[in-house]
C-alpha cells in the first residue's frame, strides 16, 4: 500500500510537500532503520558511530524534519514546514546558535576571571565588581582599531531599579477586594514596571510569567 511509504519514496515526492503527522511516523520510522543498517558495519568493524548532522544530508534532514513537525502536530505548533523549508532553518540557526553561544560562554568565564584575581589580589570582589568587571558588547563591524569586542565600564546601580538596588516595599491592599490579577496588572506591571513578573509566597510560586510558561497554569490564583 502506498499509504505505508515514506513519502520521500514515492514517485511523486517534491521537497516542499507538507507531510501529514502519519507521513511524519513513516518518515521518521525509515531513518531509523536506515541509520540503524548503516551504523551495523559488519563483523569485523563492529558498529559505527551514526554521522555528525548535516544539513546537506538527505537522512539527516529528513530525520530532522520528520522529528521536528510530529512535535508541532503534539504541541499544536504552526507552522509545520516542509522538508525544504526545514532544510533552510537548519542551514542558517544552527551554526548561528552555535558560534553565538560560543562566544557569550567565553565572555563569561573571562569575567569570572576577573572576579577571581580580585578575590585572590585584594580579598573582597564583592565590593570591587565595578572595577574589574565590564560589559562586552559585540559588533557588527569593527571598531578603529579593528575590534569586534568593546568592553565598557559597568555604571552604577540604577537607584529606580528594584532589582539593583535589592529593593523592599511595603503594600497595603484590602484582600476582599483586591484579586491578584488586580495586583499585577495596577501595581506590579504598571507602577513598578515589571514585564513578566514571578510571586512567590513563602517558597512557592503563585504567578509566573515567561516564553515557557502555561498560562492556564496560574489562572485559578487570579
């Protein structure tokens, strides 16, 4: 039955065919086989580590693009690409990812290391980040001197900031009147500023907010 094909088998495939969540089963179904027959290397050599990714690879990108859309299909996530389409995504996120955290991981440790030799030098880093440490931000071009990186100073804490300046305030509200979705949207959102605040009463959370966050989650607190 042609219902039982992968649909990169059958004679009328094209690469911007959008694949159903049981083409996606076949699909992903085949390149297991297919890697699992190919890492087999025989008697004599034992098993064979599966290649690295490639997005030049048809296996690979038909793995990914099988893998990727059955967890849109779950997840209700739109939209689900095709095989082409995947293949660009792949080809421009992945080493993007890849050298930009890269790049941030090690303007981290050089930062703590930083924070290091104060301890080591003077004793007390916590009083002297501001000295030591700086922000780096990354260019798009260079700079005269040809750098990409530059470090500036770090300024002072921002004395309207609650985070910087680990601020504490006291709120009075009438709890039989007052609902908590009124505390966040008249109070925490638009008098103190905060985008996607967190409450916690005692060690649990009662509100979240956040790309990774259920919005139902928290909604009988409101």
């Amino acid at each position: 039955s042609t219902d039982e094909i992968p649909p990169t088998e059958k004679d009328t495939y094209q690469q911007t065919q959008i694949w159903s969540r049981a083409e996606c089963i076949l699909e992903l179904t085949s390149c297991f086989l297919q890697i699992a027959r190919s890492t087999r290397g025989g008697e004599n050599k034992g098993m064979q580590p599966p290649p690295e990714f490639d997005k030049d690879d048809p296996l690979a990108m038909r793995f990914v693009t099988a893998a990727s859309n059955l967890r849109s299909y779950i997840f209700q996530i739109d939209p689900i690409q095709s095989l082409y389409s995947a293949k660009g995504i792949a080809g421009n996120i992945i080493p993007a990812i890849a050298t930009t955290n890269a790049i941030v991981a090690g303007l981290q440790i050089l930062q703590a290391f930083h924070i290091l030799r104060s301890r080591l030098l003077k004793g007390d880093a916590k009083n002297n980040l501001k000295e030591v440490c700086r922000y780096i931000y990354c260019l798009r071009d260079t700079t005269r001197k040809g750098y990409y990186l530059q470090p500036t100073k770090l300024p002072d804490p921002n004395p309207e900031c609650f985070v910087c300046r680990n601020a504490v305030i006291s709120l009075v509200v009438n709890t039989k009147e007052w609902t908590l979705d009124m505390l966040l949207s008249r109070v925490i959102k638009k008098e103190l500023g905060f985008g996607e605040p967190t409450l916690m009463v005692g060690g649990d959370i009662v509100y979240e907010e956040g790309e990774d966050i259920d919005p139902t989650e928290y909604s009988g607190n409101l």
